[in-house]
C-alpha cells in the first residue's frame, strides 16, 4: 500500500494519525496500489477507504475532527484473541459548582500530587488526537510541572503561601492560588526502601507500549537502589508468581536480568498479583523505611476479582499494613485509568501514567524522593471564605477528592499524602463582595452577617499526619485581604497555572472560560515560561498549539430568513 510513499512517510503509516492519513492520501495519489497478497486487518481496511478519494483542505480538517476520540489503530503483531478495538476506561465527574458564600460558605477537599492525567492527555496530543473529555482533570496538569514557592519553616513539613489575580477569562472574577511545598529530598538521604516490583506479563502488555516500556522504566530505578535498599519481582498473568525474592540494590546485575528475562502472555489475573505483592512487602518489612509496591499494569483485569469497587476496597484495606501503593500506568487502547488513579488514592501512593523513558526518568530517577518518600500523610484543605469580602466561588478541579465539611476533623477519613519535594496547587475562582457573579440574586435571601474580622479574604486550614502518626495536626492562618493584581503583574508560577487551568477548561468543554480561547491560552503560558530548567512549560506550549491545530470552534447556526 506504501509503495509510492517516500520513506520518510512510511514510519508513521503503522501509526495512522491524523497527520499520516494526509501524508498517505498525497502518496497515494502517486501510482497505483500494489495488488494485496495477504489479509489486512480492519484498521487497515478503515485506512485504504479513507485515502481512496481525493482530499480537500475542507475534507482533511472534517476528517481530523472526527478522529478526535478515535482509539489509536493497534498492530497487526497483537496476541491472538486480543479485540481489535478501544476499551479505554475514564471516571466521569461534573465540574464543582458554583457556591454562594452566604449559603455555603467552608469548602473541604483532599490534596492531589498525582500526574497521570498531564502524560495521558500529551499521548493522546503527540499522537494526533483530542483527549477524552473525562481524561482531564485540571488539578492534575497543573500540579504536574514545578513551581518556585516557599520552602517551609519550623516543624512544618510544607511551606504554604497564597496569591490573588485578577483572572484571565474572567475580568470580573479573582483567582486565588493556595501554593504548598515540601522540601526535597536527595536519594541519599531517602530511609532504607524495601520495593515490590508488581508487573502485568498479561497479553494486553504484548505491545511496545507495554511490557518494553515497563522493562526500560523499572531499570531506570534500578540505577538508583542503594544496598541498604530490597527489591522483589512479582509477576501476574493468568496465575501470579514471585520471580525475585527481595535482591539487595547493590546487585543490580540480577535484577535487571529478572527485569529483562520477562515476556507477555495469557490472562489478567491482577487481584491475585496485588495480594502476592502486599504478601511479599510485608514478608520483607522494614520498620522506619519505605515500604512500597510499584504496580506497572494498563488496569485491564479480567480474573478473579475485577470489578472496580472490589479492588478499591482491596488497596483500602491493604494500606492498613504499612505499605503504600504507587500505580504506573502504561500502554493504549485498552487502558484503564479509571482504576490505575483510584487504586493509587485507596493504596496511599501516587499515579503516574509512562508515555516515554522521559516521562518514566521524571517520575523515578529526577523525582525519586517525591515517588518513594511521604512528608505528610491524610492532607486535607478548608477554606473559609469572609463573606463580607467574597459572594462567591468555585474550586477548579479536585472534583474526586471533595470531602464533607466534618470529614476535616475526622482522622478515620483518608485524604492524600504529601511526599518530598511535592508542590501542590489550588486554584479557587472568587466573586468578590458586590461583584457580578454567576449566581442570580435570590428574593428572599437573608443578607449576609458582617464578618467577624475585617481585613481577611478567607480563613485556611489544613491537616495533616506526620509519618508513623495516627492523630493529626492542625496549621491555620488567614488570607489577608489584598489588591487583586493584574494578569501581568502576577508571578510567573500563577500565569503559567493559569494558564494550564485555562487549557483543561478549554480541552473539556470552555463552560466557564468564556471568549478566552486556546490561543490565548498558549499566550499566556508562553509568557510565563520563565527559566525552563527541565524544558516542561516549552512542552507544554506545543501541545497546547497541537490541541489548538486539532480543535474544531463550534459553529454558528444559520440565520432563518424570515
């Protein structure tokens, strides 16, 4: 079929993104195609018939949209009975709502350091595709990338600082940034880690995106073990086995010869994996250190236990051993992230989705101590807003780690863990008192009571364990009233989460963005770029350019003519 095509397209033919269809259909254009001499698959057959016709520029563009939540086509190379079609898996939450102060006026959530969001949507980008609308969640592209804030003081394991701009897509609305940092921590100084390799060797891992990728990302970790460090190799498919018991770090010869001797194959019995792993960890345990198990699976279970709430509960119940769960997300089509960052949430870790080696040396070799290393554990935000100050709010993102306004003081309630080296980013959207909000004034509203101090915007409070603690901490302290500064005038680290946050809105559906388009958006990040060290906010510039080349504007109905 790509006998006419130059060279330089046929790599990108095996992948079918939108770019190659065009690519192919001008080559195609070229000669005759070669008469087929084997069966093709029906991804390829989807293929032939759409670059069978000519393509206009009108045509290309309509056919690029329509791609837009097509699943990436799969190889022909896939294991026998494995469906040729996309199972991706996404939970599906309704944006938080708009409050009124005077009715509702404490919000209560958990905090997030997860990032598996920001490297699924940029899969779905790089390869020529808008994400799924519930693929995004907004706290997580923004606390994906690295912001100068304060270094915390005293006993406190985080430092805490706040910020007020007047916000991009909304003159009439302040964004107010809620900023935590943990001190970091270099892998030197990290406690003795007893880690639990868990690796899906299913046949749905039978694809570079999978197994390989999984192999190159555990030995990226395996440079960084120490000898007072363990690891152990558990392994599941259609039965789950223990293929390294607990080497030292300092024999890293045999545990990447573990680690390379792996292959995919059979049935997905995860469940069984998740109990050898916990059975293993514990087996090992080292009292005062790191005590882990890093699951590296794209979630497609389908043996023994399966059903979400069940392995939910599971990881629940697990965590009460003193070993944590991080998840690792890999491979297409048939991914499961729905499970992958609830099992994380339930198991006391942190997701992360693996892309490309970068993305797997970001997670485990430059942030290692952010991985392994948990600062604060069951970290929950309040904010009490002044309703002599403020008519309204909404909180953008944290939509699956709302908590009820008692389960603030309830140390039996789990919430997220900080870890070494974190930043966390809370943005609220605020109506100032005596604005134009979005709420429409109530009739019989009794009118708010002056506040109780002058002076303050809102009262914030945070709790949080120390390690090895059960009862918990508690640091408040107000947020002064100040002028809300001009977009410009912020600090770089609020325009660029600004502008993440406006990207998210604008990926999903824009309802509270207004005018503010893509493009604006990309402006915005670009000149809050900054510094760059690790060259995140550049990339981020260009994905948001590629979403804006793959969004298609709504368009306009026609005017009737009377």
């Amino acid at each position: 079929m790509f006998a006419h095509c130059p060279l330089f397209v046929r790599p990108f033919a095996a992948g079918f993104s939108a770019g190659a269809l065009l690519l192919l259909a001008a080559c195609s254009a070229s000669g005759p195609e070669p008469e087929a001499k084997t069966s093709v698959s029906p991804a390829t057959s989807l293929l032939r018939e759409r670059v069978a016709a000519p393509v206009t520029a009108e045509a290309s563009h309509k056919r690029m949209a329509s791609m837009a939540y097509a699943p990436a086509p799969i190889a022909d190379t896939l294991p026998p009975g494995y469906r040729d079609e996309s199972r991706e898996q996404y939970q599906a939450y309704a944006d938080n709502p708009v409050f009124a102060v005077a009715e509702t006026p404490v919000s209560t959530f958990s905090i997030d350091v997860d990032t598996g969001s920001y490297a699924n949507v940029r899969r779905f980008l790089n390869g020529g595709q808008l994400p799924p609308k519930d693929a995004v969640r907004l706290e997580e592209l923004v606390n994906y990338f690295p912001y100068d804030y304060p270094l915390p003081q005293g006993d406190v394991p985080f430092g805490v600082s706040t910020e007020l701009a007047v916000t991009p897509w909304n003159p009439q609305t302040r964004l107010l940034r809620i900023a935590i940092k943990a001190s970091d921590r270099s892998v030197e100084e990290l406690p003795p880690a007893n880690l639990v390799f868990l690796v899906d060797v299913s046949g749905s891992m039978h694809r570079r995106e999978g197994l390989p990728m999984v192999q190159g990302t555990l030995k990226l970790l395996v440079d960084q073990l120490r000898a007072q460090d363990r690891v152990s190799l558990v392994t599941y498919a259609g039965d789950s086995q223990v293929v390294l018991d607990s080497a030292p770090g300092s024999d890293k010869a045999k545990i990447r010869a573990a680690i390379d001797q792996l292959s995919a194959g059979g049935s997905t019995a995860g469940e069984s994996g998740i109990q050898l792993a916990y059975q293993q960890a514990r087996k090992h345990m080292i009292d005062g250190g790191i005590n882990r198990i890093l699951l590296a699976t794209d979630g497609d279970f389908n043996v023994g236990i399966s059903d979400f709430d069940s392995l939910k509960q599971l990881a629940a119940d697990k965590r009460k051993s003193g070993v944590s769960l991080t998840t690792l997300g890999f491979g297409v089509d048939n991914y499961n992230e729905r499970l992958m960052e609830q099992l994380a949430d339930a198991g006391n870790g942190n997701y992360a989705y693996i892309d490309n080696l970068r993305e797997a040396r970001k997670v485990l070799v430059d942030q290692l101590g952010s991985t392994l290393a948990t600062v604060a554990s069951d970290v929950k935000l309040q904010l009490e807003f002044n309703p002599a100050e403020v008519s309204e709010y909404r909180l953008l993102g944290y939509e699956n780690r709302a908590l009820k306004r008692e389960d603030f003081s309830n140390d039996k309630v789990d919430a997220g863990d900080i870890g070494a080296g974190h930043t966390v980013t809370a943005l609220y959207e605020i109506v100032p008192a005596g604005g134009k909000g979005w709420l429409e004034p109530l009739r019989y509203q009794v009118s708010a009571q002056p506040a109780r101090k002058s002076g303050e915007l809102a009262w914030l409070r945070i709790r949080y364990k120390a390690p090895g603690e059960a009862a918990s901490r508690l640091l408040e302290r107000p947020i002064a009233r100040a002028e809300a500064k001009a977009v410009a005038s912020a600090s770089e680290d609020l325009r660029f989460a600004a502008a993440v946050a406006a990207f998210a809105q604008q990926l999903k559906d824009g309802r509270y963005t207004g005018d503010f388009d893509l493009a604006q958006s990309i402006e915005l990040a670009r000149s809050a770029k900054g510094e760059d060290r690790f060259g995140l906010r550049g990339e981020f510039i260009q994905l948001a350019e590629i979403a804006q080349s793959l969004h298609t504007p709504p368009s306009t109905p026609a005017r009737v003519q009377q």
